[in-house]
C-alpha cells in the first residue's frame, strides 16, 4: 500500500474522534506568472495532539486564452501531525506531508515545527522542512536526479483585539543539489504579512499580500502574491 493512502486512512480515523474540525478555502493571484490559485483544506485534530488534513489545489493562468472556467486540478496534500507541550508557552509538532502532483508523482515531506508565545498577545512559530520528489527530472548537469529542498518558514504573530490579528512570516527555500530557481539560485525567498478578523465565533476571514522575487516573466520586476481566504471551524 502506497505511504498516500496510509496517511489518508490516519486521516480519516482522526476525523472520526476529532476534537476540533476546519474547512478553509484560499483563493489566490501571482502578478508575474498571472496565475490563480484556489486551495481547499480539510484538518481536524484531536485533544490528545494528533491531528492531520487534507489539501485540494487548483490553478490557472489569466493569460490569453485561458480564464476561471479552465481552472485545473495541480496537486493534493495529506498530513498527519503530533502537537506536544513542553511547556505553557511551548509547543513542538513534528509532522509528515504526502503530496501528489498532476503529471509528476508523489513529494514526501516531514517536518518539525515549534510555537513559542513569549508574550500575553505574541506568538514566534519556526519550523524546518524537509522535501524529497519521488520522480526524476533532469538537473542543471543533465543527469536525472531527485529534487531535495530544505525548507525553513519563520512566523511572528500578533493579537490586536479579541477579533483581529496579524503576522509577518520569512520562508527561505534551499536546493540541495543540481537544481534551481527561477532566479537562477539554490536559494528561494518569500516575506508575506497576513491580516485575519473573526466575523463569528466559528468564521475567520484572512487576507496575505506577499513578496516572492524574481519571476520566469523578464517583464516582470518581481512576483507579488495576494490571497484571500475564510475559515469555518467546528
């Protein structure tokens, strides 16, 4: 059985005893690459730290010839997770991704991820990623490799009211082999700043504008990214 439908099944035994359970939906525009993308996300966890999700994304371009009605299946994700408490303040995650991509196979990744609310409304979150696609592709020597990326997010959050708050987050990507970025670089970079308000207990609505570098499109200065989403939890 494939390592995908053994955390499905995690998954779904999470769903059956969950503690706590969320549908978010993100929709987002990438100005270089002039690409939509929409994210479903189902996550539950459960009092005792397990929890898990699943993640459904779609993308387009805006470019000729294309428009929303074209939006396309890109990849699905499945996590499984274990959040434990060191301390009041303190809270460590290690968790394990699977990731299947349309027309490429299946990407693994695992992760460790720490939360450290060092004031009454401040919360600092870091976390080191590890990925690994499992298919082939041709490096910058020509020789068919695997793509391995380690992967470090930082996160400064911030409680503005009982409603409202905010984060800045870094994420920094680097390649560890023969591969690289658009910007002809092993290294990656990202600064996005997000905005959330609960309109309910249950509802969240969240906005992120984000700095992504250099694009494929030399027309383009930069890629700027803008997402809008909501969350429903229960």
């Amino acid at each position: 059985m494939k390592i995908k439908y053994l955390v499905a099944l995690a998954c779904s035994a999470i769903a059956i005893q969950a503690h706590a359970t969320s549908i978010d939906f993100r929709g987002g525009y990438k100005t270089g690459s002039e690409k939509y993308e929409s994210r479903f996300l189902l996550s539950h966890e459960m009092a005792n730290g397990f929890g898990g999700g699943v993640e459904y994304t779609m993308s387009n371009t805006s470019l000729p010839g294309e428009g929303i009605d074209q939006m396309n299946w890109t990849d699905t994700e499945f996590e499984v997770y274990y959040k434990h408490k060191l301390n009041a303040a303190v809270t460590l995650q290690p968790g394990f991704l699977v990731q299947t991509v349309k027309n490429k196979g299946e990407a693994y990744k695992a992760y460790v991820r720490a939360n450290w609310e060092f004031a009454p409304t401040w919360r600092f979150d870091s976390r080191l990623r590890y990925d690994f696609k499992g298919w082939s592709e041709k490096d910058l020597n020509g020789k068919f490799e695997h793509d391995e990326v380690i992967r470090a997010d930082f996160w400064l959050h911030k409680t503005l009211n009982e409603k409202t708050s905010g984060y800045y987050n870094f994420r920094m990507d680097h390649k560890l082999n023969d591969f690289e970025y658009v910007n002809n670089s092993s290294n990656y970079y990202e600064h996005n700043i997000g905005l959330g308000y609960k309109l309910t207990p249950s509802v969240r609505v969240y906005t992120e504008v984000g700095y992504l570098g250099e694009t494929a499109n030399k027309q383009q200065d930069a890629e700027w990214r803008v997402r809008f989403g909501s969350t429903y939890s229960f």
